[in-house]
C-alpha cells in the first residue's frame, strides 16, 4: 500500500482549514533518504534542553543530575541557565552512566519570573524597577520568585540522543509522581514500586500526559503574558502555559508581601494527584484558572482556544461528576489518567507501534471516505459549511438589515408598520420588499418580512426606561425568537441575548426615543450567546444537497466595532467578530449525526481594529468532534489551524484515544491543477505520537519520503520502491511495506 493512501487520510482533515481540496497528486520517484546509525551502547553526545516555565523563568540555574534506583542523586551532569525567554540548553557530561536524568530549575538573587497570575504576584519588594504600579507585582510584570524549585524527570538517553525536556508544574508533578515509588506505603500503581526505573518515569510523564491531553515533555509553553507569543504560538503550547499558569492561583497572592509561594503550589498540585487520580474539583480550578489567564490575555488581544484542549478536560470532569454540570454542583468525581501502553517499551517498539497506528488510522480514514460518498470528508466539510453559514447569517444583510429597521422603529425615527416604509444601509444595498414590524411596550417585532429572498420574523426585547448604564457598562438586548429563512440556509435563535459595552453613560430615555432626540448610546464592542439551529440546504453555487445539513446548538461570540474609533460609536454596520464559538450537534437527512465545537478567532482583532489594520487579520479555526469508525475505539479529534496567504496555510489534527494519540502537523499550500484544487508538492509535515516518536517528511508532500525519529535519532526511513509502493526500513534491518 502507498503511504499517500496513509497521509492523503489525516490530509483529508487538516485541508478542512484551507478550504475544500482533492488529494495529493501521485508520488513521484525519489531517492530513499540514508538511514542514521542506530543508537549505540554509549552515553556520548547526550543533549537536553527546552523551556522553564511556571511563568517564564530567566536567568533560572538548570542542574542536571542522574539518579539512583532509590531516587538518590548519583552525579551531576551538566549545568546551564535559562536565558529570558525561559530556554536553556545543556549538553551531558562524560560521567553519565545511562539511569534516570533529573533536571531541575532554581533561583538565585539574579532570577527572575514573569508573574502569570492574573491578579498580580503580591506586594513588590524586590526592587526591580516597576513605572505602571512601583507597589505590586502585575500580571506580565517581571518579579523574583525567592525560592523555587522545579523539576522533570528524563527515563535514559542514549548516545546521540537530543532529549526534550520541559520544566513545568506539570512536568514536576510527573516527577513527583515517579519517585513516590521509593517511599514505602504510598500508592503509585502505575509505577514499580520500590524503585526509581525508566519503565516507571516513561509511565510518570505518560500518565500525566494523558490527564492534560498533551505531551508535558515536549509541549514548549509560550509566555501566557506576551500576546504576540501567544497569537503567534501552537494553541497547544497556549493552553500548556494557560494551565502552568493556574497552579499559582489569585487566593494564593492576594496580599502576599514579596514572591508568592511557588513551591507550596507545586506541592500541592502533587497532593491532589494521590495514587494516580485526582479529584474533579481540583481539575476544575485548575481549568478555571486558565481561563481566566487566557481572558486575561484576551483583554487584550481576545484569545479562545482552538486546541479543543480546555473543552476536552471540562468533558473529563464533567463524565468524572455524573453528567455536564460545567463545574457547578457536584465536584468530587475522581478523574483517573493512564499510560500509553507503549510508555514504558524500548525505542524500537515505540517506533514500530507508532507506524502500526499511523497505518491503521491513515488507512481506515482513507477508506471510510470512500463509503457513502466520502462520509467523513462530508461530514467535516458540511460542519464548516454549518460554521460559515453562521457567520453569514449573524453579520449579513438581513441580520443587519433587521437590526437598522427595529433601531429606527425602537428610537421612533420611523413610526411605519410597514418594512417596505424603511430604507437601510447604502443605496445599493437591498431593502425590505414585505413584512411589518410593530412594537409593544420594551419589545419589537418583524413578522414576515422579506428582503433579499430572506424571510424574517424576530423579537427582540430592549432595556427597561430610565435604566442609567455607566461609563464602561453595558447593556442587553434579549432575543426572545428569530428565523431566517432562505432557499439556501434556514437559521433559527430559539433564545439568546445581545450585550454591548458603551463607551460612554447613556440613560434609556423612551419619551426623547420617540421623539426623536434621543442620542444613541456609543458601542465599543460586546457579545452575543443563543441558543441556535441552522440547516444548510444549498451549496455555495445555490445547487441543492443531496443530503441537508442541521446544526443544533449554542453560539457565543465577541464582537468590536472599528467604527468607534473614527468616532461613530454608535454605527453598528461595522462590527467584526473576534471570537465565535459553536457547540452543537450536526446531523443530515441521510441519518448521520455527531457532535462537534467549532471555535473562530481573530487573536489580535481590538488591537487591528483600532490602528485599521483588519486587513491584515489571520483568523484562526478550531474543530473538535468525536468519530467511530467500524472495529475501531470511538477517538476525539480535534482540527485547527489558519490560513497564513491567499491559498496557504497550517494545520494540526489531533487523535485521540485510550491513552495514545496521533498529532500530524503541516504548512501546506493550496494550488490548482486543471481548474481542480489540491494541495501542491510544497510544505512540511510531520505526525508525532504520545510517546514522543515523529515521521518526518522531507518537504516534499508528493513523494512523501522521510524518517521516523524519536529523541532526535532516525530508528526507520521512509522510501519509494520501484513498483510504486512504499516501504519503512528499520534500523533493525527489518521492514514492512505499506
């Protein structure tokens, strides 16, 4: 079998990002790329390195030390120190022996940590210069921890290995985890107790891997408090330092004079993980906390998770509580992680599993999409479909439309029952041809109006008279019901709310609304949250579908309004979303349902819309959805990316299930052959597993030649035979044929 059949499956999910594409073209003849020597018995050439971060940590004192089997340090064997983005990197001395590594980061007088805590770090006594607020320590502000000590544990490395080795809460945790296996009478039944093993270290990390989704070893968190970093950073790696971040929470620096306590937090966020589980409600504060961070973050530069990372730990907790309470109510369910099953096997084994995994997956995806018309294939393109018809319907002509008419009417501008009585928007721009709207006390209504071969009915209910909103406040506007109604999409508000942050005091006035002097409230931005159902019944050529497609859910959305800046704060023609998210079912007339949460994000978009760069906005998607296929477990998958120019960009698509996962990463390009779009034979690609083992491709996505590595070393190539077939060669000898 072609390895194309393999990588043109994960292809088919991660093109979903760029637009709807055919696959690859064929692969092309290519020279097998040579196999590196096979890991020797020696220990020389042992490099470690990545990122200390609680908050970033600069000028942090790294300590490399091998341990003994009863977690005693055997030798130090290397040093380095962290430099101001946190990095460090060490290369391993002569005197290591081959056992368990332990690196730890430390503070001196000369360390410094940036304060990730989003209502500050204490009480500034450090010294350390401070213009916004000399007397604490703020959100973003640089400040000295006092003591600290963190650490990750590395099972072995062997020679000419480079090792990933990030040093995080969560990576001290795992550690913690692990060595609790020298200490009689404490439960660790992941590990072998009694001793310090690589077995047990591999499980350590993997177990707790597991409980994060994510690899807490070689995931490099960025600064959670620089937003370019965080814009510009894998969401992946934007979760992993959201969640380091909330282990020091706000009630632990309220007051605090000096650094906060950071070894305390890492200690108890080693308590709360007793035996290898932890309670639900221990897992909700830490999700809460790094929320809040990336609110925090989102203050300035509106951030929302696209990794399905934080939704997908919410869904743990929620199954660990009995149901979907969202972290209200009951909050003693036990969540309980596991290893990879392939955690604790030898290199060689790791490799040889993870290709199995890319085969069985890469192949059944490539053949279910044969079935029933390209079921999968449909099925992620007609969500985005669903997803673009949203954004259509809450920011076109007829939301928009419907909004200017029940404005004039709400403020008495225009007194008229009948819609075609009103004009809106530009001369241009299509108007009402039937309907009426009518108004009862603080709700008014559209019954029946059409305009642009959309039907409208709505009711929406606005603030009570004589309310006095304040400067910085807001005010909402409850959509009791609204339909939109068109040949090619149908969309339905069953309730919801629109809120809008004024920036100015505005006093609803109903007497000087109806007379007509009344000044409109000005609008920097806001929100919007329904409940919602929108059925997609025509292509983008106004073709119909075979199949129609409904989505049944939530819409969330956070919106600015660039027209406050040139001072027409109360234009709302021009407002742009910043974040969209949809949960929700989606389901089609041929029986085919499943879940899915797709989330929309223009990181920076406050930041664009006041300096007039919008233009240059690089939104960014996530999907996330859970798929079966025949004789396979029920996995997650979680699909996000952005498009980087016209007809490019990057993706990731994320597998997961039973403790193993599949990541494959690409920056691919979109072209067109013959007037048919695929994907050009440019990019990168690669696709790493939970054990940390990468296939490698060379750039090249047509031939599709490479190497399977783990640890910086190739274990297996990847090469094209004559008769077209593809064929993994292990560093063994071994191979297969795929």
């Amino acid at each position: 079998m072609d390895v194309r059949t393999i990588f043109n499956g994960f292809v088919g999910m991660t093109i979903v990002v760029l637009g709807g594409c055919s696959d690859p073209a064929p692969p092309s003849s290519g020279v097998s790329p040579s196999l590196d020597t096979p890991p020797s018995s020696g220990v020389n050439n042992v490099t470690l390195g990545g990122t200390a971060v609680k908050g970033i940590i600069s000028l942090g004192n790294v300590v490399a030390e091998e341990l003994n089997a009863d977690g005693t340090v055997l030798a130090q064997v290397g040093s380095a120190t962290t430099g101001a983005d946190g990095r460090y990197s060490l290369t391993v001395s002569s005197a290591y022996l081959g056992g368990p590594i332990k690196v730890t980061v430390s503070a001196d007088e000369n360390t410094q940590m940036k304060c990730d805590v989003v209502e500050g770090c204490g009480a500034r006594v450090d010294g350390l210069e401070d213009i916004l607020n000399p007397t604490a320590v703020d959100f973003g502000e640089w400040y000295k921890p006092g003591d600290l000590n963190m650490m990750a544990l590395v099972a072995e490395a062997a020679a000419n290995h480079t090792v990933k080795v990030n040093i995080t809460p969560y990576t001290d945790l795992a550690a913690n985890y692990a060595l609790a296996a020298t200490h009689s009478g404490i439960a660790s039944r992941a590990l072998d107790t009694g001793s310090l093993t690589s077995g047990g270290i591999y499980n350590a990390n993997s177990e707790v891997s597991d409980l994060l989704n994510l690899d807490i070893l070689n995931t490099q968190p960025v600064d959670i408090t620089d937003i370019s970093a965080v814009i510009g950073g894998d969401p992946t790696e934007v979760v992993y330092a959201a969640v380091s971040a909330a282990v020091l929470r706000s009630n632990e620096t309220a007051g605090t004079v000096g650094s906060p306590d950071v070894n305390a937090a890492l200690g108890d966020l080693s308590n709360s993980f007793n035996g290898g589980t932890i309670v639900a409600g221990d897992m909700q504060d830490i999700i809460d906390g790094a929320s809040s961070v990336l609110d925090q973050v989102g203050g300035i530069g509106n951030i929302a998770d696209i990794s399905g990372i934080l939704a997908a730990l919410q869904a743990d907790i929620d199954a660990a509580n009995g149901g979907n309470d969202g972290g209200n109510g009951n909050d003693g369910g036990i969540i309980d992680p596991a290893p990879s099953d392939t955690a604790d096997a030898t290199e060689l084994v790791k490799v040889k599993a993870f290709v199995g995994d890319v085969r069985t997956w890469g192949t059944v995806i490539k053949n279910e999409t044969g079935v029933n018309g390209g079921a999968f294939d449909v099925q992620t393109g007609l969500i985005s479909a669903a997803a673009d018809l949203s954004m259509d319907f809450l920011f076109g002509p007829a939301f928009f439309a419907s909004a200017e008419v029940m404005e004039m009417h709400f403020h008495g501008r225009n007194t008229s029952p009948n819609l075609t009585d009103y004009v809106t928007g530009g001369a241009t721009d299509p108007q009402f041809t039937a309907g009426t709207i009518a108004k009862s006390s603080n709700i008014i209504t559209i019954t029946e109006g059409v305009i642009d071969g959309v039907t409208v009915n709505m009711s929406m209910k606005f603030p009570e008279d004589g309310e006095v909103l304040a400067l910085g406040s807001s005010f909402t506007i409850e959509i009791v019901s609204a339909s939109f109604e068109s040949a090619a999409t149908d969309a339905y508000i069953n309730s919801g709310k629109v809120t809008f942050n004024l920036a100015s005091e505005y006093t609803i006035d109903w007497a000087a609304i109806d007379q007509g002097n009344a000044v409109m409230p000005g609008v920097l931005g806001g929100s919007v949250n329904w409940d919602t159902t929108m059925t997609q019944k025509q292509d983008d050529l106004g073709t119909p579908l075979e199949t129609e497609v409904t989505f049944a859910g939530t819409l969330a959305t956070r919106f600015v309004n660039p027209s406050a800046v040139s001072g027409a704060a109360d234009d709302l023609s021009e407002i742009i979303p910043g974040t969209v998210t949809i949960s929700g079912d989606i389901s089609d007339t041929a029986g085919n349902k499943f879940a899915a949460r797709f989330t929309f994000n223009i990181a920076d978009v406050e930041l664009l819309a006041a300096t007039g760069m919008l233009d240059s906005a690089v939104p960014k998607l996530g999907l996330d959805f859970t798929m079966q296929l025949a004789g396979l477990p029920e996995v997650s998958v979680n699909i996000n990316g952005s498009k980087t120019g016209l007809e490019e960009g990057v993706a990731k698509t994320t597998i997961t299930y039973g403790g193993r996962r599949i990541v494959i990463t690409s920056d691919l390009a979109v072209s067109s052959v013959d007037g048919v779009d695929g994907i050009a034979a440019i990019g990168d690609a690669t696709i790493t597993n939970q054990d940390g083992v990468t296939m490698r491709f060379d750039g090249n996505l047509e031939a599709l030649e490479g190497d399977v590595l783990f640890n910086g070393v190739s274990y297996a190539t990847i090469s094209k035979m004559d008769n077209g077939a593809s064929k993994i060669t292990y560093s063994d000898g071994t191979f297969e044929i795929l």
